[in-house]
C-alpha cells in the first residue's frame, strides 16, 4: 500500500485539486453544484476553514483552504465532503458498470477520483501565485474568454474587494499558470 505523505503543518494554508471520477463533466449539473455547496457547508459547521480562493470548472476544482490554528486535518474535512457529495449524487453520477474489485474493497464510487493533489502554500509569493492558478484556470481550459464570465469562482468576490480589476485576464494567455 502506497505510503503518501501530507503536510502536518497546523493552521497553515493549502491549495487542493479534487477531480471527477474519469474526468466526467459532472458539476455542469445544478443539482451537483447545490448538493457540493451544501455539503461545504455542513463541513465548515464542524470542521471550520476558511476558503480563500475557489473555481468549480464542469470536471473538476480548485480551491485554497486556511485552517484553524492549532489544525491540520484537511483530508478529513475533504473526505466528508467528498463523501457527502457522493451520498447525495450518486443516483446522479455513479455508474455501476464501472466498479472493479479495488473501488468495491475501498467501499468507493465512481464519482470522484480516489485521491486529491495537496500543496502547502510556503509564503506570500506562493500564495499569490495559487490565487492567480485558482482564478485563471477557467480561461486556461477554454471555458471562457475573459475570467469574469466564469460564474463558479471566487475571482468575483476579489473584484469587489479591489484584488483584481475586472479586465483581469482579459483574454490572451498570459503568465505561467501550467498544470
């Protein structure tokens, strides 16, 4: 069994990617967008975090989460999550016909990917860097032209703020954002 080691830095910030199972367009559904906010939220009642940057594209998400001080159990509050997701979508989105022996021994789905990428985010350049990642990922898949009109993105948020103007990311490519 494979030995995966996480950051057990408490309090810190991380930036995560959690993806569909077969990269299945399945948050183009609002059904599946209520059900993952929902299920957020239920988390953040028990498990508090903050989330500092987040965009939902149809197969998958990014997002920047900052824990409690004194906390670092951020598998736990991504496993309930994904867990919650799953109960309540899965007359939506799992399909039968793709279970094999290992997603059955790990009482697995076919919604999500079995892991989630983790980084931990090291100092302010990091972090700017992430949040830029995070916002520009919708124009960098080609699901829009301008950041702004991607609806599932906390870029709006930070346009009211005055982080970003509004014409960030306007169009061209630019910048380094590389998976």
């Amino acid at each position: 069994m494979s030995n995966y080691r996480r950051s057990n830095t408490q309090g810190g910030t991380w930036f995560f990617t959690l993806v569909a199972y077969r990269r299945r367009s399945i948050f183009t559904h609002p059904a599946s967008i209520k059900i993952l906010r929902e299920m957020i939220q239920r988390v953040r009642l028990e498990y508090p975090f903050v989330i500092d940057a987040w965009v939902l594209l149809p197969d998958h998400m990014h997002f920047i989460w900052t824990l409690p001080h004194g906390d670092n159990d951020y598998s736990k509050r991504i496993g309930l999550i994904k867990a919650g997701f799953t109960q309540h979508s899965k007359s939506l989105f799992h399909r039968e016909e793709w279970m094999n022996d290992s997603k059955r021994k790990r009482r697995e789905s076919t919604i999500w990917q079995r892991r989630f990428w983790e980084h931990e985010i090291g100092n302010a350049q990091d972090y700017n860097h992430h949040m830029d990642y995070v916002h520009f990922n919708p124009l960098k898949h080609g699901w829009v032209n301008r950041v702004i009109d991607w609806p599932y993105s906390s870029f709006h948020r930070y346009v009211k703020l005055g982080v970003y103007p509004d014409n960030w990311a306007g169009g061209e490519v630019e910048g380094d954002f590389g998976e």
